[in-house]
C-alpha cells in the first residue's frame, strides 16, 4: 500500500470512527477554532447526526423550561435554565464572577450618588 493510497483511506474514514477522533483530539485549540471557522462539519467529533440530535434535545429543553416559566404564577421559585448539552471540542461555559462584598458596596455607593 502506498503513502498516498493510506491517506486517501484515512481522509474517508466517518467523522466518528476511532482514528479521526484520535486525530481531532490531538488538535490544539487554535486549530479547533479554525476548523470551525471554515465550515467543515464532517470534520467535527460528532457525526451531523449526533450534533443535530444534541440540537433537538437542547432546543426541547429550552421550550420546556419557557413554558414552566410562562405558565407558573410567578411567586414561587424559578426553575433554573437549562444547560447545553456538552459537545465534544466545546469548552464548557465559564461561570459568570461572583461579585465581592467590597465591589458590591462601591457599586451601592455609586448608584447612590456616593460618587458625586
């Protein structure tokens, strides 16, 4: 078999086979970020399918949660929003910062005129 012949058969390997997953999983994270800026699903880590699926699924949830929300009363306690599910070569969202004691009295003071 030739150098050509086996990188032809690699190239056309499914997206969710072993060794493009092992090949995509040995990307940095620049070159993530370039692949899914060109456009390329069918060299994402999961088959159309599979992110189309994960699409469902989170969009299902999504309308689940407004109609709780649009259906409750409004006194008792909300529900929480729903989180993606996580998608292989998608970093996990950072947590929004907690803000301190210090900042939120200097945020008080300057909503009540404390800057003036």
């Amino acid at each position: 078999m030739t150098w050509r012949r086996l990188r032809v058969i690699i190239q056309h390997l499914p997206p969710e086979s072993h060794t493009m997953t092992a090949l995509r999983n040995a990307m940095s994270d620049e070159e993530l970020a370039e692949q899914a800026e060109s456009g390329e699903p069918d060299r994402a880590r999961w088959s159309q399918a599979e992110q189309l699926l994960a699409l469902i699924v989170d969009r299902l949830a999504r309308l689940e949660y407004v109609t709780v929300l649009a259906n409750s009363d409004g006194k008792g306690r909300k529900p929480t929003p729903p989180e993606p599910i996580a998608r292989p070569g998608a970093k996990p969202r950072k947590p929004k910062p907690k803000m301190s004691e210090s900042s939120a009295s200097i945020l008080f003071d300057l909503i009540n005129g404390g800057a003036a």
